[in-house]
C-alpha cells in the first residue's frame, strides 16, 4: 500500500508556482558594479586621482547627510551624496561586505539591478525621515547602510504583499525578519546610525508592499529596470554637482 501511494505520487504534475521567478536571478554583476563603484568613491574623497582639487574633510563636508544644511539651506542633495560617502576604510569595508549580503538575497525575486535601484531609493527616502525626526538638532551623517537596510526592507514588504496567508500572519513574520536583521546588525557598534538603519529599513518595506501594486507578481519590466537605473545615475551626478557648486 506505501509503495502504490508513492508512485501515485510521483505519477502527479509538479506544482505550479502562483510566484513567477524572476528573468535573470543568478546575474549579481550590478551588485558588484554598485559596491566597486563605492570603492571608487572614497577613493576619490581621499584624494587618489587628485581629489578634483577638493581635500578629503571637503567631500565630508559637502556631502554629508547634515540637518542644519538640508532643512535650514534646503540642500535636498545630502540625502543623496550622503548614501556614497564613508567615513574610513574600515566604514566603507563594513558597509560592502554587509551589501554583498543583503542587495543579494532580494535579487532572485525582483532581479539584482531591481533591487539596487529600490535600495537607493528606500535609502534617500530614509535619509530624509532621519533628518526630519532629528529636526533641530546638529545631526550628521554618511554612509550607505540606510540604503542597505532598505534593501532588506524591500524584500520584507515584498514578502508581505506576496504571501498568500491571510490575517496577523501575513505580516508578522515578514515584519519579525526584518526587525530580527536590524537587532543583529543594525543597534550596535562604533558611531551607528540607529535612527537611519531603522527609517531605512521602513522605507524599504514601503517600498517593497508597493511594488507588486504596479507590477503584478513584483516582475518589473525590462525597459523600467533600465529607465529606473538610468534615473537613480542622474540622481547621484545631478546631486554631486550641486553639493560641489554650493556655497
């Protein structure tokens, strides 16, 4: 009688997914790309190709996510540049190893370019809140682990919105993920920026319950992957040439 019902078994069809895969989920080169390209960038802030003429404290201080500089001077560019800004080698060593891990694990889903794209974003929009929560005060801060616990973020919501449970459930375990990554990698260390992983973090799962709202099953089309990659580009060159023109 076991043997009958296990070749019934294996005589049935597959299950179908309800959730189709993304185009290309092995490809992680924009990943790559993305934590080189950082690279590149504190090594120009130290002065490697000349610096543009502009010492190491100078990039800091034009580029840093300041609230007196964003509120008070409107200078909208700091939630931007501040995201390719570290600190030191040790920041910067940190922050790609962490992205190397988490811009990854949402890139099966939604595809690496995708997910790269989203992250920055979810991180501009968590600079923003961080500032605004801070109003007042003399907060400043650099670094891209706003936008690489949006990522983590971005996979949550996608997560939530894509569960086919109902109820509590459906977001209670997303949500625990996520708040479970923050306490093990986001609360403790040298000058962390606990506000900016936490508003990061929500900005990503905003992000991640919208975006099956406008692409069904969250499979972004090629043509938008490519015109949203295009933007965030010009976003980063259009920023940097206004920090650098400013006063």
């Amino acid at each position: 009688r076991a043997c009958s019902e296990i070749c019934s078994f294996l005589k049935e069809p597959p299950l179908k997914s309800k959730v189709k895969a993304a185009k290309n989920p092995a490809s992680i080169q924009p990943v790559f790309l993305a934590l080189l390209a950082l690279v590149l960038c504190h090594a120009l802030r130290m002065g490697w190709w000349g610096g543009f003429g502009v010492t190491p404290e100078e990039w800091l201080e034009k580029g840093s996510l300041n609230a007196g500089g964003l509120i008070g001077k409107g200078e909208w560019f700091r939630a931007v540049t501040s995201l390719t800004l570290h600190v030191d080698a040790e920041h910067l060593l940190g922050n790609c190893l962490f992205g190397g891990i988490v811009l990854v694990v949402p890139s099966p889903r939604i595809g690496a370019l995708n997910a790269l794209c989203l992250s920055f974003l979810s991180g501009i929009a968590g600079n923003l809140l961080a500032v605004f929560l801070r109003m007042g005060s003399d907060y400043s801060s650099v670094g891209s682990s706003t936008a690489l616990f949006g990522a983590m973020g971005v996979l949550c919501g996608l997560a939530i919105a894509l569960r086919d449970t109902v109820g509590w459930q459906r977001i209670f375990f997303p949500l625990a993920a996520g708040l479970s990554w923050l306490a093990f990698l986001g609360m403790e260390g040298v000058r962390v920026d606990i506000l900016a992983h936490v508003t990061g973090l929500a900005s990503g799962m905003i992000v991640g319950v919208f975006v099956p709202k406008f692409f069904k099953d969250a499979l972004i089309p090629s043509r938008v992957s490519v015109g949203l990659s295009l933007f965030c580009v010009f976003l980063i060159a259009l920023a940097w040439r206004a920090a650098l023109n400013a006063g």
